[in-house]
C-alpha cells in the first residue's frame, strides 16, 4: 500500500510551507513533493490602482526582500513612460540594490543556513537556531548580525527606512545619498569586509566534511537564467537576459524581458498555490531551470571587480567548471555575490553623479505595457503591467524568484529522500536535511521568517486511504 510521509511545516524558511514523502510498500522512496500553502492573491488587488503606486504598493509583497519589488516596479514604469533614467538615478538604485544583496545574503547565511552546517545536521533542533549559533560562536554571530545591518543601513540612507521604502518611482528616485551617508558607509565597509572574508574562510573549510550534502543536497542538471552584461559580465539591475544548460553552453543569449513571455512559461500545479515558470522550448516540466546566486554565477562570463573574480575562479575550478550544478554550493555563491557587491558599493561611492540633483525623467503614459526586470538576492524578479491612458493597472503579473525554482525545489527534497529516506521513519538529521534542500534556494514565501522561536515540526506517515499511521512532533 502506498504511504507518505508529510513534513508540515518546512521551518527556518520565510513563510509557511510542506513537504510530501511518498514511500511504496516495501518502504521506498518513490517521489516527493514540495507544496506552497499560501495564497495571496497580489497581482489582482494590484488592478485598479496607479502606475505610480505601484512601487511602493508592491514592496509590500515582501519585508525581506522589498527593494527587490520597489525596482523591479519601478523599472516597469519606467518602459510605460518610455524614459531613460538619468544616470545618478540608474546608480543610487544600483546601490540600493547591493545593499539588499548584502543584507539578504546574510540573513540567510548567517540566520537561516549557517546552524545546519556549523552546529551540525543532527543537533538539537530547539539549539539549531541563531540563538543556538550565538551560544556556540558569539562572535561569528555577531559578525553576521552587524553584516546584515550594514546592508540595511544602505537602504535606510536612500530610502528613509530599512523596510519598504518609497523611494524609487517611475522614472527614477525621490532622493540622493548625502555626503554625511557616503561617509558613514565607507566608514562601516572595514567591518563588512573582515566578516565576508571570514565566512568565506568558514564555508570553504567546511565544505571537504559536507560533500555527500553537495552531492545530494540538490545535485542534478538544469537550466539556468539570469541578467549579464554587454560582455557578459555579471549583472543585477540591467544588462539583458541568458539561458544556459548545465556544462555551461549559452542556450538563448540577450533577450530582452520585454519578450520574456517568448522564452518562459508558467505551469500550474494542484498541490501547491506557487507557480512553476518553465523554458519553453523544452516544455514543462522539462524546460526546468535554476535563478539565483547559483544561476547568475553559471550565465555570467566574469564579475568585473578583482576580487569577486578570484573567488569566482576558485568556486569553479574546485566545483564543476563553467557551470556548477550543486543547489547546495548556492550557500557558496552568496558569499562571492557578497564580495561582488562589497567591491560595487565602494566602486559607487567614489562616483560624483551619486550627489547630482537630477534624479528622475518626468513623462506620462507613452506605452500601454512595460516590464521591470531585475535580479532580487533569490534570483531574477518580473513586474508586467498593463495600463489604460490614464495609467491604471488593468492586469499585473510578477514572476518571482523562488517560483522560478519551484521544479528544482520539488526535484531536490525528491533527491534527498531517495538517498536518505530508508524505511518508514526519518530520523533527525534526515528531516533537517531534506528541510536544508529547500533552505539551499532561500525560498522567500512570505513576509514572515521562521528563523528562531518555536515552529512546530509535524510529521505524518500517511497510508493511502488517509488514515495516520505514525505522527511525530517537535517544538523550535
């Protein structure tokens, strides 16, 4: 008869979520399943309202990641108006944006990931918190703490506030950085430097005792996506869009999100309310692909800053070449997208259009539709609109990073419990790491995070006609 094992909730992940293990009835792993439980409905409470509102309505999508809404909204006003964004305006957003990449990647780092990999796979789960990593390395943690608020304290100095700034519109921003703001960041960027290296330091040290995790932890071939450059530098806020397969082959180079619709589709399935974008030349499910810190290192030809370049080369000489294809080592390229961003941070600062008073093109309606296209920490984010003459949204879609990786999510927790998952019971370290497997993708599915405090852990072996046959608990 065949069983599933559900694991409800998913925790240290933001928002709420489950895992389905499917065994067959001699015990085996058949399949598994990854399901999004919540439904929001934001796109279509979005219609009606005004181009203008748009950025700072949609950044309410997310307190984690709302900079990444804020421009990518913005930059589809920007197609509706048909401006060109001065320069000063193109550059304060950039830096805003590098300081979301700082502060995210070390939430999740340092916060989410990094009590699996340094307090250990089978310790206690009410420990396996950043409480638990704060009791064991102070310091470390500390470190990461500061880390993050000096990404944050970027955001703050543009925007006004750490969170949900209303900040960038349609044709460019409301603000510059002050003197005094470029200074205080420069000020803080020693600090920010010695953690980076030292979690760099950490990770690659404990990499050699993790490789059955890299290995499993999501290992498999996909496609991958993300933005470059005119050289096919890294990119994060411009530069056009790039597929490539997983030896590193471009399969469809310099696209413009304009034509996004061209080249992705999005599939639909019953057991989860999180949508599943797909290649579609290849179709679904098989047109899979990858976006994120893992992604953006594959599509890219180099980074561009000395440093984020060297640690670039070092990643891909030790894990797989031009194209790296282990969900775990996305731990991995967050830190070198850390890097990459410490160095375009004191490039910017050092930059005299940061103090011009021309910040935003003014123009009304000049297309009826636009898309905003740019790389949030989770991978590339989407805002399509359509607007009448007046400017109010007739119909909206946003293509969010994690459901970009919702097939590779669902291929990874079905990776892991095939080789972990032996007979009818999932022992700790087993649970946390098919929970790991989604925390690898940093899946952001809600403003809420479940980073600390007590999360219950349910598991249900469940037999084919519903009934339970085990249930166990856990609190933290």
């Amino acid at each position: 008869m065949p069983q599933r094992i559900l694991i409800d909730p998913v925790t240290r992940i933001e928002g709420h979520a489950k895992i389905s293990i499917f065994l067959d009835d001699a015990g085996k792993v058949t399949d598994a399943q990854f399901h999004v439980v919540e439904f929001r409905g934001f796109e279509k409470f979005c219609e009606g309202r005004m181009l203008w509102e748009m950025p700072a309505i949609t950044a309410r999508t997310c307190g984690i990641c709302p900079v990444s809404h804020l421009l990518a909204s913005a930059k589809a006003g920007d197609e509706i108006l048909a401006v060109k964004v001065p320069a000063a305006a193109d550059k304060l957003r950039r830096l805003m944006n590098l300081g979301q990449f700082t502060q995210s990647h070390a939430l999740s780092f340092f916060h989410l990931s990094a009590p699996d990999f340094l307090l250990g796979w089978d310790s206690d789960p009410k420990k396996r918190n950043v409480f638990g990593l704060i009791e064991a390395n102070p310091d470390l943690a500390r470190a990461g703490i500061r880390l993050r608020q000096f990404g944050q304290e970027i955001i703050e100095l543009l925007g006004g506030k750490k969170i949900h700034p209303s900040w960038a519109v349609p044709g460019g921003v409301r603000s510059g950085l002050s003197i005094e703001g470029r200074d205080h960041i420069l000020a803080k960027l020693p600090e920010a430097w010695a953690t980076t290296r030292k979690a760099l330091e950490i990770f690659k040290g404990l990499i050699s005792d993790n490789r059955e995790e890299v290995g499993t932890l999501g290992n498999f071939p996909s496609l991958f996506m993300g933005l470059v450059g005119p050289n096919g530098e890294w990119e994060h806020h411009g530069g056009m869009l790039r597929f490539t397969d997983a030896t590193g082959k471009v399969v469809v180079d310099r696209f413009d999100a304009q034509d996004y619709r061209d080249h992705i589709g999005e599939g639909v399935q019953k057991s989860s309310y999180l949508k599943s974008p797909y290649y579609k030349p290849l179709g679904f499910p098989g047109g899979m692909y990858r976006v994120g810190p893992l992604a953006r290192l594959n599509v890219c030809e180099f980074i561009g800053t000395p440093e984020a370049d060297k640690e670039l080369d070092e990643y891909r000489s030790n894990w797989g070449g031009r194209a790296v294809t282990s969900s775990y080592l996305y731990h991995y390229a967050r830190l070198i997208e850390i890097v990459a961003s410490l160095e375009k941070i004191e490039m910017l600062l050092a930059d005299p259009d940061l103090q011009s008073d021309y910040l935003r093109a003014d123009a009304g309606v000049n297309k009826l539709r636009g898309v905003g296209v740019s790389e949030a920490p989770r991978g590339t984010l989407f805002h399509d609109y359509t607007v009448d003459r007046n400017g109010i949204l007739q119909a909206v879609n946003m293509i969010i990073a994690t459901g970009q990786n919702n097939l590779a999510m669902n291929r990874t927790v079905a990776q892991i419990a095939k080789h972990y998952v032996k007979g009818k019971e999932i022992p700790e370290g087993v649970l946390n790491r098919v929970e790991h497997g989604i925390r690898n993708f940093d899946p952001c599915l809600s403003c809420s995070t479940h980073a600390v405090g007590k999360m219950p852990m349910v598991v249900k072996l469940i037999a084919a006609d519903g009934s339970v046959l085990d249930e166990k608990r856990r609190d933290g």
